[in-house]
C-alpha cells in the first residue's frame, strides 16, 4: 500500500509534494473539527434546558449548573452573565453577546486554513499541468524520428500532468465540502445560541428583574399611602 501511494506521488512530480501536505492538513483539520462539534453537540439542549428551568426558581442554581459544564461552549456561554451580581438587562446581554462572539470564534478555528486549500489545490494541480506538459514536449522529437524511449517519456509527462490535475480537484473538492459543512453547522449553533440567549433573557427580565422593581415600588408607594400605611 506504502509503495503504491509512494508510485503515485511519484509519478505526479515534485508538485506532489506540496499537495500531499495539503492533503494531510485538510485531513486532520476535518478530523479535528469533527471532534469539536460531536463533544459540541453532545448533551447541549439537556444542558440548556436545565440551565433555564432552574433560571425560573433560582439563579444561584441555573449557575451552578452552568459551572459544572464550562467544559462545553453552551455553558460557558450561559454562564458568562449569570456570575454577574445583579447586573442590569443590557449588561445581562452584553455579558452573553461578549461570551458568545467568543464561541463563535473559536467555532470558526481551521475556515481559514480550508479556504486557503480551496484556493490552492486547483492552482498547484494547474502548475503541475503546466510542468507536465512542458516536460512532455521536451521530451518530443518532432520530425526527427522519435524513439520508443522518447514516446515513453512524452506519455510520462501527459501522465504526470493528469495525476497533479486530478490530484488537486480532489483535495481542493473535499476541503470544500468540509468547509460547508462546517459552516452550516456555524450557522445552526448561532441561532441556537441566540435562541437560548434571549429565552435566558427574559427570563431574568420578567422573574428577577422587573419583579424586584416593582415589589420596590409597591413598598416604596404603601409607606407614603397613609391609607395602606395605617397613619391619619
């Protein structure tokens, strides 16, 4: 197998060599990425429903919650603006918006380096077209009577350029496709996100926040009513 995959390298020129590093880089990019978004995936809406169930009844237990799986991006996420002490609604979700543009970030490790592929891959497998060809015409004796020898070369050189051709629609195809994946997923967790975010939100609006107001204004409002405060 070894020896097959070395003739083959060989065969397709020096130019290989730069694409069979792409290729090992595209490889273990997707690999990588892959990883990230199954441990992403994995308990994700059990972790956020818990975290805004207990967000109902409790603060300090949706927290704890979150602090027990900061491991995951959702947790960290949720967590950013529940270790706040009584912060106001826009620090509430600044806090979150400031969390989650950090996810995100590190959601989109390795775009760069497949888009860089994209773009390269079809262009060393021209290069190696071009070097091909060239090495094929060279090798022509147009007129003089070429030899079997001759031939032989020529078709060695129409070879060498079919293989980096090939080669780099190959590599340039598969990064591609792992690009998009990677990008619909993206995509998918931040509406996840910001779907989770505003349902934490409101929560903290409705239940915490603007109760606490109004419980204030009532006490405030019953000690200056001389009806309700009980004085003449």
């Amino acid at each position: 197998m070894s020896s097959t995959l070395f003739e083959f390298l060989s065969e397709g020129g020096p130019v290989m060599i730069p694409m069979a590093g792409l290729s090992v880089a595209t490889l273990a990019c997707a690999l990588e990425r892959a990883w990230f978004w199954f441990q992403l995936s994995r308990g994700e809406d059990r972790i956020a429903h818990d975290v805004l169930d207990a967000a109902r009844y409790s603060l300090d237990e949706a927290r704890t919650i979150a602090e027990r799986n900061q491991t995951l991006p959702i947790g960290r996420f949720l967590l950013a603006p529940l270790k706040l002490k009584h912060p106001t609604p826009e620090t509430f979700r600044l806090a979150m918006e400031a969390a989650g543009d950090q996810e995100f970030v590190r959601m989109r490790k390795g775009d760069k380096l497949l888009e860089t592929v994209v773009a390269l891959a079809p262009l060393l497998g021209l290069l190696g077209t071009v070097t091909g060809l060239i090495t094929t015409f060279s090798n022509l004796n147009i007129g003089g009577g070429g030899t079997g020898a001759d031939t032989s070369k020529a078709a060695a050189g129409i070879g060498e350029a079919l293989i980096v051709t090939a080669a780099g629609m190959v590599v340039a195809i598969l990064a591609l496709a792992a690009f998009r994946v990677f990008v619909t997923l993206q995509t998918q967790q931040i509406e996840y996100f910001s779907k989770i975010g505003s349902e934490l939100e409101v929560i903290y609006r409705h239940v915490w926040y603007e109760a606490g107001h109004l419980n204030g204004d009532r006490a405030i409002a019953s000690k200056s009513d001389p009806v309700t405060s009980g004085h003449p």
